[in-house]
C-alpha cells in the first residue's frame, strides 16, 4: 500500500468523523448520520481493499450505492447551509468529491481485474 494512501485514509476517517460530530450537533436524523458515517467507511475500505490492505474481493455494486449517497450527502449538506454562498457551496462540494468520490472508483477498478 503506497505511503500517501494513508493520509487519504486518514483525511477520510477525519472528514467522516467531524461529519457525523456536526449532524449530531444539528440534531439530523439518525438515517441521515448514518448513511453519512456509512458511506465514509465504505469509501476508506474500497481504498484498503484496492490497495491490498484489506482482501474482501468484489465490490461493484456497493462501490455504485457509496457513489450515489456521497452525491446525495454533499448536495444536502450544501443545499441545507444558508450561511454559505454560492461560491463557498461550490467549493465544499469540489472539496469533498475530490477526497470522497475516487474511493469508490478504486471499488468499481478492483472489481474489474
């Protein structure tokens, strides 16, 4: 497993944790933290498992479900902060698709071999 993954995995398990603290914190439902702290824990094993880290085989099909529920999420998260602008709204979604959204490709890339 190459050295930086562990970061990734790392910025990962952070962002997940601050998430599921602050839907907490907003009072969200139970459903909506939990397919929160879910699909970030889904996203850090696609990572392990691409790697070689974790051996759990094929993992088409929840790779596709995390992939869906992390759009779902951040377009909820920005659509639901009105103390956030336009542009600031942008940039969170770049900001975590960009650290989210490969991990499920990993998913989709080691079940193809």
């Amino acid at each position: 497993m190459p050295w930086w993954s562990w970061f990734w995995v790392a910025a990962m398990l952070a962002a997940t944790s601050a998430g599921a603290v602050r839907d907490v914190i907003d009072r969200e439902p139970l459903w909506y933290t939990s397919l929160g702290v879910g699909s970030g824990l889904a996203c850090i094993v696609f990572v392990l498992n691409f790697f070689g880290f974790l051996h759990l085989g094929k993992l088409a099909l929840p790779a596709v479900i995390t992939f869906v529920a992390l759009v779902f999420e951040a377009w909820r998260d920005v659509r639901a902060d009105r103390e956030l602008t336009g542009a600031q709204k942008a940039l969170s979604i770049i900001i975590t698709m960009a650290l989210f959204a490969p991990a499920p490709v990993l998913g989709l890339l080691g079940s193809m071999g």
